[in-house]
C-alpha cells in the first residue's frame, strides 16, 4: 500500500517545505516518530525530529536565512549567530515553525557521536511514504526505540515498521545498533 499525494497532512507539507531547504545546505534524515507516522501508523505528534550533519556556522547561517525568508522562524532566537554558538555547538537542539503558527514544529540538531554519523550514512527515501524526504534507515530507528526510547508508543511505532517491513529488515543489525546505543547513549 502506498500513501496517494493527496492523503498529504499538515505534517507531510510542513517537512516537505522545510526539508527542500535543508537539502541545498546539508545532509539531514529524519528519526523518531515522524517515520513511523509516515509509515501509516496513526498517532499524533506536535514536531519532527532532525538530524543534520556539522556544518560550520557560516553555511548554518545562510540556511537560518533561507528558512527565514521561506516563512520558517527559529522559536530559540531570530539571531543565526547566538543559534549556532548557544544550541548546536553546545549539543541542544533548536525548534523551527511557519510564522506566527506555534505548531507543528521541527526539531533540529546537530549529528552528536558515532551513531548519528551512521544514521546520516546510511539515510534512505521510502517510496512507501510518499514523501521525497530522507529518511534514518528503518533498522536503526527500531533500535532506538526499542532500546533507548522505551516508551509505550514507540514500541507500538517500532512495532509498526517491523511489520510493514518485515521481510526487509535484519535482526542482526538491529542487534548491532542497539550495541551501539549501549555503548555511545547509555554508557554500558
């Protein structure tokens, strides 16, 4: 079953938008639960989480600006400069909506260790979705909520894209990642 163009929710025009942009500045995936929902799974969320890679803080401030002036206000501060040296540098993340509209929102960070590294190498466009927007590979996000997140819907989401991709995934990788997820998040 694939997504129509017209079954399009706020959310799916919200990331088309802002990830058109993205992508003439940096790499970028989107995790969590947002693939998950893109998947079909019916479930809500106020916000889509992404990762890009480092940039320096030249190209982060000709992307602020496009974002700027493509409609997209930074709710941290309109300065690229403080952004930058005050969120990103420092690990945080930082949130992006359309102006004036409080919702939905985008959740940006920089990749922080190894395992985002990973996520950004190995990103990938499902053509189920509908969406041409990157995408963390489905393994890796199974992982993370199942080892990481832990919470009752990200099981259900897990739950949800190991059914729809059954047939596709490897437990052996699963198994790699949450190594890793051990190792570089949980300190074990």
């Amino acid at each position: 079953m694939k997504r129509e163009i017209n079954d399009k929710t706020i959310l799916d025009t919200f990331i088309i938008d802002f990830a058109s942009i993205l992508e003439k500045h940096c790499k970028y995936i989107v995790v969590s639960g947002f693939v998950a929902i893109a998947h079909g799974r019916s479930r809500g969320t106020e916000d889509i989480d992404i990762i890009i890679e480092k940039i320096s803080k030249k190209k982060f401030i000709n992307l602020f600006y496009e974002l700027f002036d493509k409609g997209f206000e930074c709710m941290q501060s309109q300065n690229p400069e403080v952004i930058y040296d005050r969120y990103l540098k420092q690990k945080d993340s930082i949130r992006f909506v359309r102006k004036n509209e409080f919702l939905p929102e985008a959740e940006l960070k920089f990749a922080k260790d190894e395992l985002d590294e990973i996520q950004l190498k190995s990103r990938k466009k499902f053509p189920f979705t509908g969406l041409d927007i990157w995408f963390s590979n489905i393994e890796i996000n199974i992982a993370f909520k199942e080892e990481l997140l832990k919470s009752k819907k990200d099981f259900e989401d897990s739950r949800h894209l190991r059914i729809i991709y059954k047939d596709e995934i490897s437990e052996e990788y699963i198994n790699e990642i949450k190594k890793k997820i051990r190792k570089f998040r949980l300190k074990r």
